[in-house]
C-alpha cells in the first residue's frame, strides 16, 4: 500500500488557535501571485489577515487552504503554454519540514559590504554596497515536496 505525502511528511507551520478562523498545522505551498484570485474563490479559503495571530504570518503568506499555508510570488513557477490547450500551468511546490535546507559552507558568515563614495574628482564620485554569504539551497528530502499543477479557471 502506498503511503501519502501527509503520513510520513511533517508539517512546518503549527497550529494558530483562537479567534473567528482558526489554522491547523500546515505544509508550505509555493506558488505565484496569478493564482491570488483563484485562491480568493476556493471554498474554504481563509486568507492572511483573518488569522487570529498575525505574529504566525509569514510575508509571503497569502492564506490558508485545509492544511496548506499559500505563499505567493511573481517570480513563482509557471510552465508557458503547457496545456492541452496552451494555457499556462502554474505548479504549487507543497513541502513538508525538513523538505529543504541552506547548507552554510566552511562556517562563512554572512557579511554586508559598503564602501562610501570617493569625493576626489568629477570621475570618482562612486560608491558600492553588496551582500554575500557562502550557503547552499538543498532539497534534502524529494518525497516530502508534490507539485500540484493548474491552470486559471477563465
């Protein structure tokens, strides 16, 4: 018999209790902000800012679906005319804990960089700021993530 996703994978978000829409604990679902107004309209549907406990709420977070936290973005995954009929396909990366990690390389840590402008000439009138860190993004367990795949309903 095989054995779901929600039986072996753990969830990362617990429980928000209290108030008018309470959340159960929750896997991630990863997907792109096109699909705001698809989720508006899903039956059940308890967005962000009902939630009892707006300190549980992660920026990206736009609700919640049974025991899927949504997390939007415009960067997030789309297959351009992969439908049967060349609709876009959105994918939504569901993902239990310990699904991924960042991995820190050598004990590097994370430095901001800023060198102030240079004031000695009409040409060295500069300055530079950049960020770097040595760590890895890792899926570290590849059957705790699904993909759900849809298309807009018109």
């Amino acid at each position: 018999m095989a054995r779901h996703f929600r039986d072996i994978a753990k969830t990362v978000k617990k429980v928000i209790d209290g108030g008018t829409a309470p959340v159960r604990d929750a896997y991630f679902a990863l997907g792109h902000t096109d699909l705001i107004g698809q989720l508006d309209n899903v039956q059940g549907f308890i967005q962000k800012w009902s939630y009892p406990n707006q300190q549980s709420t992660l920026d990206a977070e736009w609700g919640v679906i049974a025991n899927a936290r949504y997390l939007l973005s415009s960067i997030g995954s789309i297959s351009p005319n992969a439908s049967l009929l060349g609709a876009n396909v959105y994918n939504i990366f569901h993902c239990g804990r310990e699904a991924f990690c960042a991995i820190e390389q050598d004990g590097y840590s994370a430095q901001f960089i800023y060198r102030p402008p240079i004031y000695d000439g009409p040409l060295a009138l500069n300055a530079s700021v950049g960020y770097k860190f040595a760590e890895v993004p890792r899926i570290t367990n590849d059957t705790w993530v699904f993909n759900l795949r849809c298309t807009l309903s018109s």
